[in-house]
C-alpha cells in the first residue's frame, strides 16, 4: 500500500484531492478516561472545582474538531455539517465514555476530526479533574465508524 502523505520522492505533501467525488461522509471516534471512583463522583455529583466537567469537554471537543486542520499538518479544512459528542460516565469503568461523531459533504473523510474532538475532550476531563487525581489514564482512543467516500464503510469489530 502506497502512503498517500508522500511524494515519489519521500517528501511531506498534501494530498490532492480535487478529482475526488463530493459524498456524504461521517466518522465516529470514542475515547475513554479511566479514574477513582472518588474522582468520578466529583463528576457525577458535580463538585468538581473547575465546574461542569462534562459541558466543558463537550465543547472542548466540538471546537477541536473545527480546529483539526490546525492542529495536524497536511490534514484539509473541511466544511463541517455537524458534530456531535457524547460524554457518559461509566461506575464499571470507573470514568468517562466519550464518543465524537463528525459528518461533512466533501472530498476527504472527517476520521482526523473525530478522532480530535474525542482525544480533546478526553484531554479536557483530565485537565479539569487533574487536581483531584493525577493518576487518571486516556485509553482506547479509535475510530469506531467511518462511511462515505471510494473506500465505503468501515467499522471496527465490537
């Protein structure tokens, strides 16, 4: 398989994508931060010091994925149609369930904004919560669908 980001000569470049068809296109990532269950009840019973942890990552998310082009270099600024994400606290986990859905019509897929908007979100509870564990963990950062464009549909195995 060719690495698309590359030139023939190994040189860093945008991709081209003016040939590509305009579709409808969404992906959706999920991330989880694990914590204390004295931690996650700061959230739960929202006495956490910084305020309503889970409206704070809420937004942090949705402006992360606007800003991904921003932040990865040689990723398009795409015409983001909607983005949606989900924070739910979890006792088994114990902690946080984030789930970033991304959708736009375009000619490059929205993988890189969900998966944005569900890493800064996840960064958002630790940063909000960090004074009261230092020890909480950022996992199973992935993308779980994508759909539109040549390469179809794909979701990961559950």
């Amino acid at each position: 398989m060719a690495l698309t980001h590359f030139d023939k000569d190994g040189n860093a470049h945008m991709v081209d994508v003016t040939g590509k068809a305009i579709t409808d296109r969404v992906a959706t990532a999920t991330a989880r931060v694990v914590m204390l269950p004295e931690t996650l009840a700061l959230v739960t019973e929202r006495r956490a010091k910084k305020g309503d942890v889970l409206a704070v990552a809420q937004l942090a998310g949705i402006m992360a994925a606007k800003r991904t082009s921003d932040l990865i270099p040689l990723c398009h600024p795409l015409p983001i149609t909607r983005v949606a994400v989900e924070l739910e606290t979890d006792e088994t986990l114990p902690g946080v369930r984030i789930e970033a859905t991304v959708r736009t019509t375009g000619q490059t897929g929205v993988e890189m904004e969900a998966l944005t908007a569900a890493s800064v979100a996840a960064l958002t509870v630790y940063d909000m919560l960090k004074a009261a564990e230092r020890s909480m963990r950022i996992e199973g950062v992935e993308v779980v669908l994508k759909d539109g464009g040549k390469s179809g549909r794909y979701e990961a195995r559950t």
